[in-house]
C-alpha cells in the first residue's frame, strides 16, 4: 500500500438506516477498501469547516511525512509550528468498520462535531473525502467554489428524501 496514491472522487448521499447506520457510497467505499485492505473507515473531525473527513487506514502511513512538510514550511517562514499539537490534531481520529454494503455508524463524538443528524453528503476530495450534515453545507452558499458541491448536495438530498417517502 505504502506510496501508492488513493483518490477519493465522487460524490453520495445516504439516510440514517435502522440501527443508526448510514451507507458509505460505492464510489467511495471501493477506495476506502483498496486503501484500507479491509473494511474500515477512519474518521476525523476536519480541521476548517463543519463537517468530517474520511479515508482508509493508508493515509494514516502520510502523517509524519505531512508532518516534516508542514514543520518544514513553518521553519522557512519563520512561524511557529507546534509538531506535537498538530500530530494530535491529525492522529484523532476514529476507526470504524463497515458492512460489505456500506453500512456504518458514526461514532457519537464526531457527529456531534459536525452536526450530524440523519442526513450525510459525501463529497471525494482527493487524498479523502468530506461528511456534511447538508445544513452545515448550506450555510457556505454564497461561495463560488462550492457552488457546484452545495447544488450536488441540493439535488442528491431531494432525491433520496423522494425516494424514502415513497417507500
């Protein structure tokens, strides 16, 4: 696994389940198993917006790399850089298994971090990927480069929410 790249893209929409579960979409979900060898999904607090970030257990091999990078550019910038405080910041995060069709709870923490309730948009951005309760999303509308994202959102929510009442 180790320095093979793992790109998250795509996007998914998912209603909480029976036993508070939500369903990680097959378009992330084959990623996060390639790159996990398994199926577990690490979870994090993601450290700008409202919401959570996502990947599978290789990227957690990229940490003390990132963290020269970053101590690095600190160091030529002459700022600060407290490599301990952003260790924690990078290694807090939660291992969480899923089903071979996705299912998964969100551990109680982190929802309530994010403002998670019985909706998640999934967003692919590259090394990982974002979790949003869509209304934390929404209140970013307004900014160019999420509008595409924020509509994506729109139209994947109305079409699920559609769906579940005609059930």
């Amino acid at each position: 696994m180790a320095g093979q790249p793992f790109i998250y893209s795509g996007q998914g929409f998912s209603l909480q389940r029976d036993k508070n579960r939500f369903v990680l979409p097959n378009v992330l979900r084959t990623t996060v198993r390639a790159s996990s060898d398994r199926d577990l999904l690490c979870i994090a607090k993601h450290p700008e917006w409202k919401c959570l970030v996502g990947f599978g257990t290789s990227r957690v091999d990229e940490f003390e790399g990132q963290l020269d990078q970053e101590q690095a550019r600190a160091d030529a910038a002459g700022r600060p850089f407290n490599r301990d405080k952003r260790a924690m910041a990078l290694y807090t995060y939660q291992q969480v298994p899923f089903d071979g069709s996705g299912r998964f709870v969100v551990p109680d923490a982190l929802a309530a971090l994010a403002g998670l309730g019985d909706q998640i948009f999934f967003q692919g951005m590259g090394r990982s990927f974002t979790l949003w309760a869509p209304e934390e999303l929404y209140k970013l509308d307004g900014d160019p480069e999420l509008e595409a994202t924020i509509a994506t959102c729109r139209a994947l929510a109305a079409s699920e929410l559609a769906k579940a009442k005609k059930k």
